[in-house]
C-alpha cells in the first residue's frame, strides 16, 4: 500500500471515530434532545420548592458551603450511591457513552426517591419529570440507535433499610435532592453540548 492511499484511509478511519463519538444529525433526536434538556431546565427550577417542602430539619439546605463532613459520612452511612459521570464528548466518552450514562442517573434518582417517597410526601411531582425524563432518553438512544453500554440497567439500592428515623429520612432526601441537582447540571451541559453539535441552538 502506497503512503497516499494509507493516507486517506488514516483520515477516513478517523473521520469514521469522531462521527461515532458525535451526536447523531437526525431530526428525531434532535427534537427528543432539545424535550429532554427544557425538562431538566423544570427539574433544576423545582428542586428549591421541592427541598423547602420536605425538609425541615436545621441546617439542610441546598446551599454547598453548610455541608459538613458529617453529611458526607452519611452518605455512605445510608448507602446513597453517587450519579454516573457525564464528561465532555471526545472519541473516549461517546455519545452512546453518554446517553447511557444520562439513563443510568435518571434510573438512579428515581429508584432513590421512590424508596423516600414511601416515607415522605412532596416528591411525587419530580419523581413524575424523572419518569418524563427517562421516556425522553429512551427516545433519544432509539432514535440515534445507540449501543447499550449495560450502565443504564436498574440500580440495587438497600437505602430502605437504612432509614430508622425522621433524621435519616429528611438527610437521605436532602443528600439525593444535591446530588440530583448536580447530576442536572451535568446533564443540561451535554444536552446543550449535543443541541450545538447537532446544529440545534
């Protein structure tokens, strides 16, 4: 083989990897793409009326600097598993990657706050935009036809157990209602990195 003819094939392979690794041009995902992100907007909105509703326990609130080290061992105290990690798209984190990824954390938040809903009301309308969320997500990988990573599977909690009282019940839900907020962030960054990608504002 010649060096102009390995040349382009070089080039076409590549080529071939950072398509694969981009969000696929397709009007239907496109479309899922841009519902998804407008509900994870109304998920980020509500979560402040949703954590004043059900928490009422001194010194849990949404803002980062009260945490104390304290909250970070209970964390592992209840059993609350961390969301899956969004990175940026690169020819290492794929779409399909991501995607998964975006399913796995929506699994993860709803199983989460079905278990708490069981001993707390107040949950019921963000439990319901996860359950949008997640149909959103579904559509999207269907309609970009994207492999199955097997991380979107449904996650194993044991949290039920753990909730002996009020105190481990309202630092469980104020614990899942953070990280679900930083998992939204997440997930609005790569909805917007998708949208611009695949020539959506």
């Amino acid at each position: 083989m010649n060096t102009p003819t390995a040349v382009a094939l070089l080039h076409c392979f590549l080529f071939a990897v950072l398509v694969r690794s981009a969000p696929a041009p397709l009007p239907a995902f496109r479309e899922t793409a841009e519902r998804a992100k407008t509900l994870v907007e109304k998920i980020l909105r509500d979560l402040p009326d949703v954590h004043a509703a059900t928490i009422n326990t001194e010194g849990l609130t949404l803002d980062p600097s009260t945490q104390t080290a304290n909250l970070q061992m209970m964390v592992t105290s209840l059993g609350i598993p961390a969301g899956p990690v969004i990175k940026p798209l690169s020819e290492r984190f794929t779409l399909d990657m991501c995607v998964s990824r975006m399913l796995a954390g929506g699994r993860l938040y709803q199983g989460l706050l079905g278990i708490l809903s069981e001993r707390l009301s107040g949950l019921t309308d963000v439990r319901a935009d996860l359950r949008d969320l997640l149909t959103h997500l579904r559509k999207m990988k269907e309609a970009a036809q994207l492999a199955d990573d097997g991380l979107d599977q449904n996650p194993s909690l044991d949290l039920s157990t753990r909730l002996h009282g009020n105190y481990e019940v309202q630092v469980a839900v104020h614990l899942t209602l953070t990280q679900l907020r930083s998992f939204c962030h997440d997930l609005i960054r790569s909805l917007r990195a998708i949208a611009r990608a695949s020539g959506t504002r």
